[in-house]
C-alpha cells in the first residue's frame, strides 16, 4: 500500500473517490480537470450489460421493437441494430473512424443516416421471441435504453464482437504499420465467425498481451451463451465491470502518472483487479489518500465540480462563454465579456475565440454533453481568422474520446456539430427540474402574480358574495407589492363587494403560487 503525498511534483492524472453511497472520478491533464464519471448505487448503470430479453411489441411503422428486459420501461431495439449479415456491420459504425473506448462505443454512433433496410423488422422478430441484447444507451427522460443485438465485450486491448466477420483498428493509432501489424495479429487469434475492434491501447502491445486478451473474452462470450441458455426470461447475463475497474481497463497507462484512490477496499479491489489482469507493473502507479482534508477538495475538484454546473464560464482573459441546454440542442455563445484587448478589434476577437475553443472543448467533455451543439464565436471579419479558430477547433477534438463530427464557420459565425451521446450529461445526472419554474428557467414577476391574485378574488366573491371575510395566501414579495404599489387596487375591490381581505404573506408559499379563502 502507497501512501499518497499530495505535495508530490508529480502529475496527478486519476482521481477516485469512493464512499458507500457514490463513486466519483476526476481525469487530469496537465492538472486541469478535463473529464468527471460519477457512478451511484442507486442508479444502475446499464451500458455493457447483456440481456436475455423477450420481444413485447414490434412497431412496423418505425421499424422497431420494444423488448422487455426486466427493467420499468422496455428496451428500444432498432432494426438497423439487429445482426443478420456477419458481413455488416452496425448502423453508423465507421471501424476505421472508431474511438472503441467502451463494449458499447461499436454499436452505435449519431453521424450516419441508417443505411437501406435489407429485412423488415416483422420478417426478423415476432412477438414473445426471446433475443440476447445489450445495452448500447443509457434511458434518458422518458425514454428506455436503446438495445443492441451486436454484442461487444470490451477487454483491455480489444473489442470482440461475435458473429461479426471484421477485424478493425481505431483510429488513434496513426502509425500505418503498426495498424497493419494490429490487425494481422488479431485476425489470428480470433476464433472463427468473431470480429473484433483493435482498441488504442493496443498500439505497441506484444502478440503475446494480444493473445491473452483475445483468450480472456472469447471465455467469457463463451460464459455469455451459457448463462443465456439457463434461468427465466427477461433476466441480465452479463454485468458491465463497476466504475473503478472500468476507468483502470480503458485509462491506466503507462504515461499515467498516479492514481490517487481515498477508499482502503477500493484501493485493494483495484490493485487486485490489476493483478489479475496480469499487469502488475501498473498497480505501482495505485497510491491511498489517506489526509484529513477530503480528496476532492484538497485537489479543489469539488470547486470545478460547481463551476461545471453553472451557466457561464469565464475566460482568463475576462471574455466568457455561456452554456444553455435546449430539448433539441446546446447553444454555446462566446462573448469578450471585460476583455478589451491591447490592439485592433479584429485580434481582441480573434484571440477571445482562440481562448473560447479550448475551453469549450474542456466543457464538452467535464459536462459530458452530447447530441447536436451550436457553437456562437464572435464575428470574425477576415476567412483568414475564421480558418484559423476552426482548425484550432478540429486539432482540440481529436483528444476528445467520444465521437464528434464538426462543420465549417458559417458565414454568420456559427459551428455546428454533433458529440456522441452514450450516458446522460454531467446535468442531468447532478440536478433536476426546478419545482418553481419547471426547468423553463423563468417565473412569473411579482406583478404578473398580483394580476392573477386579484382576478382571482373577483372570481371568488362572484362564487360567494355574502363573504364578509376572504383570506389570501401569498409569497411574502407578492403579499408587499398587494400592501403597497396594488394598494388601492385591494381597497376598490373591498367597496365593490363589500368584505374585507386580509393579505397574508407566507414563506413557505412558492413564488407563484397562492391560495384564496372565502369565510
């Protein structure tokens, strides 16, 4: 056991903190955060697993399926993501262009229009079928998790994809031969009718680390189909490693400097994990925090934390860029905010732009936004400088792991792209609607409730017009405005009807709500 030194000179690259109740891991680069995984014991989560699953309504008009799985709302399963041609491969997946970084990264991707269907979904399925599927999306809002038939294992160097007849590289390797190498090697170990992806980490592995790795998953394919033949159905067959283990098997390197893990139990899961993978030399980078101060604090990621949650981001140089989430998109808008700059107009914007595309990348990934995203740079006059922010721009996304495609400046400024969308979003894992103004973000102004308040109490007396007596509820702001600026508005309704109203201001009232109580 390593105990940890914060005061170290040395990079700090992973960071874990573990509790009964959550797991939280930090990634540093050049130690800024750049990437937050959080995992709960009461959110399961289902991306990796396997089910044996039953088919509970075929839709033939959106040529999919809902299949039941033993989860509240059944699984979505699109006819593109059903495995019929060994020859095919998913919908949308681009082998050579594959960043493989999890057992469902090959199934699905956002960019490709699904190609010409070659079956109908009614000719593959019928109702009360029973179907191994894996979970390729997380639920999101009302939705179920989208489903798979292309199954993939994910191990520390490889991707096996049974019944798929394709070998592929990703794309982070560079180096052509070691590509070709990759993929020869891997074209014999396989066992026959499996494909596979050759992950990033592979790039300069021995055929022997290729081997064992290659024997490790087609065991537990082999495991798989087994404990799919046994037991009822809908039921999971097979449990996708927990947050720990999964972020060791696709992060830890050789070029890690430390991780810093603050749970004794963890700590020892995981240099035992690494043991067992037969890659002891890396559970040397393993270190216990075992400081007062909690870890997350004393590295000040809680404080990043926060500032991932908030709307506006500020720049060092005083510019700013604001983040709002729509339903079908996220809008980033870039502004030079107290940045003035020390020459002409044109450079002022052109370096806030420069700045904001670093930052925005960092955002994409700590927030984990994915889907369609309009990037607003400032207006750039010259094609010169709105060549450079977009390349500038393209060379920053290639360190991002998840999927991204990217289009030219438009000619009013705007980026669009689209970031593969996998789990739900820094957001939505960490806050929820707010109950006063039902994620709009806006409530009604104290005046606009008065109104209501007031023709409320009309509507009332016309109901009851022997009261002698009403009473009104309301937040204390409304209750001062009614007291004062809508004074003589109360006074001419208590001569028209003849009774007295007593304006009550209560603080446990909503803002915008209020209550009207005739006696």
């Amino acid at each position: 056991m390593r105990p940890c030194c914060l005061r170290s000179a040395q990079l700090i690259d992973i960071v874990v903190n573990a509790t009964v109740r959550e797991t939280r891991i930090a990634l540093l680069e050049q130690r800024v955060v750049t990437e937050l995984f959080i995992e709960r014991q009461t959110t399961e989560v289902l991306v990796g697993n396997i089910y044996c699953g039953r088919v509970a309504k075929i839709l033939p008009g959106m040529q999919a399926a809902f299949v039941d799985i033993g989860l509240p709302k059944a699984g979505f399963l699109h006819v593109s993501d059903i495995l019929v041609d060994p020859q095919t491969l998913p919908w949308g997946t681009d082998v050579l262009a594959l960043h493989p970084e999890s057992s469902a990264e090959a199934a699905l991707s956002l960019e490709s229009p699904p190609p010409p269907l070659a079956y109908a979904i009614e000719e593959l399925l019928e109702e009360g079928q029973d179907i191994l599927v894996q979970v390729a999306k997380e639920p999101m809002g009302t939705k179920g998790c989208r489903l798979t038939t292309y199954i993939s294992l994910a191990g520390r160097y490889l991707v096996l994809m049974p019944g798929v007849a394709h070998v592929g590289v990703s794309r982070r390797i560079t180096d052509e031969a070691e590509k070709e190498r990759l993929r020869t090697c891997v074209q014999t170990l396989l066992p026959e009718g499996m494909g596979g992806i050759v992950r990033t980490l592979s790039a300069g592995v021995s055929a022997q680390d290729l081997h064992a790795d290659a024997h490790f998953l087609s065991a537990l394919w082999q495991h798989v189909q087994r404990t799919a033949g046994e037991g009822a159905v809908p039921r999971l067959v097979h449990q996708e490693m927990n947050l720990v283990l999964r972020t060791l098997r696709d992060y830890l390197t050789a070029d890690v400097q430390q991780v810093i893990i603050d749970d004794v139990a963890t700590y020892e899961h995981a240099r035992d994990f690494l043991h067992a993978a037969a890659l002891p030399q890396l559970a040397a980078h393993l270190s216990l925090y075992q400081d007062a101060e909690p870890v997350f604090e004393a590295l000040h990621i809680e404080k990043e934390l926060e500032r991932a949650l908030q709307r506006k981001v500020w720049l060092k140089s005083g510019g700013y860029i604001v983040i709002d989430h729509t339903e079908a998109l996220v809008a980033i808008d870039v502004n030079t905010g107290r940045f003035v700059g020390k020459h002409d107009p044109a450079t002022t914007m052109l370096t806030t732009n420069l700045e904001a595309v670093h930052e925005i990348v960092r955002q994409l990934r700590l927030r984990n936004i994915g889907g369609l995203v309009i990037i607003d740079f400032i207006d750039m006059d010259t094609e010169e400088h709105r060549q450079h922010v977009f390349n500038v721009l393209e060379e920053a996304l290639r360190y991002d792991r998840a999927r991204t495609k990217i289009l030219h400046i438009s000619e009013f400024g705007l980026v669009e792209m689209t970031r593969k969308r996998v789990r739900a979003s820094l957001e939505q894992m960490l806050c929820e609607p707010c109950s006063h103004c039902r994620g709009t973000g806006r409530v009604e102004s104290a005046l606009t409730v008065c109104g209501k308040v007031l023709r409320e109490i009309q509507r009332v007396m016309r109901v009851t017009p022997a009261s002698k007596k009403v009473i009104v509820n309301v937040s204390p702001a409304v209750a001062a405005l009614l007291g004062h600026e809508e004074k003589r508005q109360v006074e001419m309704l208590e001569q028209a009807w003849q009774t007295t109203l007593v304006i009550q201001g209560d603080n446990d009232m909503p803002h915008g709500h209020f209550e009207v109580l005739s006696l």
